[in-house]
C-alpha cells in the first residue's frame, strides 16, 4: 500500500490541504484528552530533549497542530516554577509519497508563530521528517516520549489477503467495502487484518516509546461490533453505487470492480481495548467517541444536503484517489466523483462521522 496510499498533496482545489475538514475538527475535538494526556506526562521527569512523533501527518492544516499544542503545554508548563523547559525533537512520519516539499516550506513561519504565542524564550524545535509506514519500525528504541496520530489508523497495511487470493479470492460483489451484503467471510477478513495490524503497530510502538511516554490516537470507529453499521458503510455505499453506473455505462469494467477493496476498517471500543490488552505493552487510560453532525462538512448548513454531497464528494477524493486511479485510471475520476455526489445528494439517509480517540501509557 506505499505506493498507492497517499492524499492529493499541493494546495489546489482537490487537495487534502483544502478538504480536510472533518479530520481538522475531529482534532480539534480530541483535544481535551490530548492535553490531559500532555499535561499527565508533564508530570513525569521531564527529560533535557522531549522527542516527539506524529504518525500519518500528511500535509495541510493539521500538520503542526499536535506538535504545537504537546510543545507549547509542556513549555507553559514548565515556565512559572522556574524550570527549564526542555528541547524539542519532533519527527513527522508519513508514507513515502506524502507531500513532505509542501510541509517544510511552511516550517519556517510555523516556527515564528510558535515563538510569538509562547514569548522569545521558546526555543527552536528540531524538525525532521521520517518517510515510512507505521506499521514498520520507524525510530530508534526508546527514544520517543510521545506519540500522537489523528484519522490514520483506520487504514490497513494491506487489503485483507484473502480479497487477493489469486487462486481463489473472496469476492465482495459490486462493493468496494463492506456492507451489508457483504459475506461473512469478508467481514471476517477485514476484522482479521485490522487486528493483526493493530497489534503490530502497539508492538513497533512499545519499541520506540520511553517506559511511562503517551500515545494519543485518534480514528475512525464504530459505536457497536456490527461492521456493517449504516455509520461505518454508507458513504462507502455511494461510492460502490457510483462506481456500479459507471460499469452499466461500460466505463468500467465489472471484473475490476469486483477486485477493487479499500484497505480500511472502522473498529470498535471493546475491540481496541481487548487488542490493547493482549499485547501488553500499554495501558489503555481514556476512550471516548468523537462525533460530527452529518452535515458538518458543509458548515451544518442543515437541509443544503446537494452543497453537503459536493463538498464530501472533494473530501473522499482528496483521501482515495491515488489508490483509485491506480487501479481504474485517471478518466473516470471526474465522472465518479459527480456521480457519487449526485447519488449522495438524491438520498435521504444521515449519520454521524464517528471516530474514537484512545490515549495510551507505556508500561514501565
């Protein structure tokens, strides 16, 4: 998935930069456990050079937030008892193809911004950034202290083999994701891959965190173990719509469609909790849902649902497009798109956008 998973990169139109909003405010609404997660380890021995991770940063508004809300905490923190404030060591880490050129030209004023909110005082972060998957090793043992990840874990290292098994591949017919149509065997798949992943992805983490350094993730998820939940499948159901009409208008053909699935899963609380638990390296201190309007994405114009399908048909794409145009090519892209929001605007259903947040410490 490397080399096919990445956001529109730039600041065009059809960028993530200009149609992340929903992953902008779902950060935004994580932040009272994010900061009481800073604000806990602040109450730890600091070390001399706090080293900090954001993992699947991409690129656009929400890029510095987190590193700018850990460092500033502890900064305010540590200044009116006269301590000293630590260095600051943060690592941005994206796949390969994530617009890291766009995320170092606005480092610069990012740094000025930082230094006239907090006073000339705040010293240089030193910034690096780390392309690779998170579902790899990344950094050195025991070198962070915290780490921090916002709308990524939701995507999978791989669509679930048994979907690509050349010999015999489970077919997901007419979808992209699962549904409610979906056999059970799929579902299975999918839940399957999200937990093996998961747990790699604690594992390579215990690694790299200090004993008693944060973790604070925050991603898309289900408030039930059904998997086929209108909540986790409906906008995916536009979209497998859209990508059916384009077959019938012989745009696509049915054999890829059929071998198209999207490396993604919504998981539930009890799920992420018993992961947690059986590998063993952390303890699970705070789980809550974020949940955003339907219509948020459109301002929570309420009844505008034509300009609320417009806008999430430039957010979807902004996310999925290279993985799309990988497999189907760039001229339906247009047509797709239009279609899904044709398809999403005629409908009448709405449900909330979900995602949990879960803040974690390193055993000792």
């Amino acid at each position: 998935m490397e080399e096919v998973l990445c956001v529109k990169g730039g600041s065009g139109e059809q960028s993530y930069a200009n149609n992340s909003k929903l992953q902008t405010t779902c950060l935004y609404r994580s932040m009272p456990v994010f900061k009481q997660a800073v604000l806990d380890f602040c109450c730890t021995n600091l070390p001399q050079t706090v080293t900090i991770a954001d993992l699947g940063c991409s690129s656009g508004p929400n890029t510095f937030y987190a590193v700018s809300e850990i460092t500033s905490i502890i900064y305010k923190r540590c200044c009116p008892v006269g301590r000293a404030a630590p260095e600051f060591r943060v690592f941005l880490n994206d796949l390969p193809r994530n617009d890291f050129n766009t995320i170092f030209q606005s480092l610069p004023a990012f740094q000025e911004k930082l230094q006239e909110e907090n006073g000339p005082q705040f010293g240089t972060l030193y910034v690096a950034g780390v392309p690779g998957s998170f579902y790899g090793r990344l950094f050195p043992s025991k070198t962070l202290h915290f780490a921090h990840s916002s709308s990524s874990l939701h995507w999978l290292s791989r669509v679930p083999p048994e979907l690509v098994d050349n010999a015999n591949p489970l077919i997901n017919k007419w979808k992209i994701f699962i549904s409610e149509t979906s056999p059970r065997a799929v579902i299975n798949s999918y839940m399957t891959q999200f937990r093996k992943d998961f747990s790699l992805f604690l594992k390579l983490r215990s690694e790299e965190i200090a004993p008693e350094g944060r973790m604070v993730l925050t991603f898309r998820g289900g408030r039930t173990a059904d998997a086929t939940s209108i909540e986790s499948c409906l906008l995916w159901d536009y979209l497998g719509q859209a990508f059916q009409d384009l077959v019938a208008e012989g745009l696509v053909e049915e054999e890829r469609l059929d071998t198209y699935n999207t490396p993604y899963y919504e998981p539930y609380p009890e799920e992420i909790q018993a992961e947690v638990e059986k590998e063993g390296s952390f303890t699970l201190d705070r789980l809550e849902f974020v949940p955003l309007p339907w219509d948020f994405i459109n301002g929570g114009i309420n009844y505008d649902r034509a300009a609320t399908a417009t806008q999430m048909a430039k957010a979807i794409r902004a996310v999925n497009e290279s993985m799309i145009r990988s497999h189907f090519g760039a001229d339906i892209m247009d047509h797709l798109f239009h279609r899904f929001s044709e398809i999403m605007a005629a409908d009448t259903k709405e449900v909330e956008h979900v995602s949990l947040v879960i803040s974690l410490i390193r055993n000792a």
